[in-house]
C-alpha cells in the first residue's frame, strides 16, 4: 500500500506495474478539483512522460502498490 496524500499529489512521479497503452512512467499532472470546492477529492490526470498521452483515474488507485509504485522505477 503506497501511502498518498491527496494534497501533495500534483507534480508527484510515478511508475506503473504494467504499462499502459506502452507507457510506464507518469507524472501528475492535474489535480481535478470537484464541483462543490467542499467535497473530497476524486480525480487525478496523469500525463506518460515520453508519449504526453494522459489518462484520468481516482486518486486512490495510486494506493494500490499491486497497480503503481511511487517515484521513477
């Protein structure tokens, strides 16, 4: 379980355990505020650092260490 806090989350790096769409290193790149500023955050956008492509997923999957190990492996 990798330990994530959603405030710190922008700009953080990440490595995925098995690639998607060829691409295994991702960086955060937008925090998705929601709609009422008061409710919990959801969503985050991860852009691949070679192809730029980005994907948007729920933060909490960045918990998952059998899905994302934390930092550039």
């Amino acid at each position: 379980m990798n330990k994530v806090s959603p405030k710190k989350l922008l700009l953080t790096k990440w490595t995925a355990v098995q690639p998607l769409r060829k691409d295994k290193h991702f960086l955060v790149a937008t925090v998705i505020e929601p709609d009422p500023p008061d409710a919990p955050l959801e969503w985050v956008e991860l852009e691949a650092i070679f192809s730029k492509s980005r994907h948007r997923i729920a933060w909490r999957e960045l918990k998952n260490s059998d899905l994302w190990r934390q930092g550039w492996v």
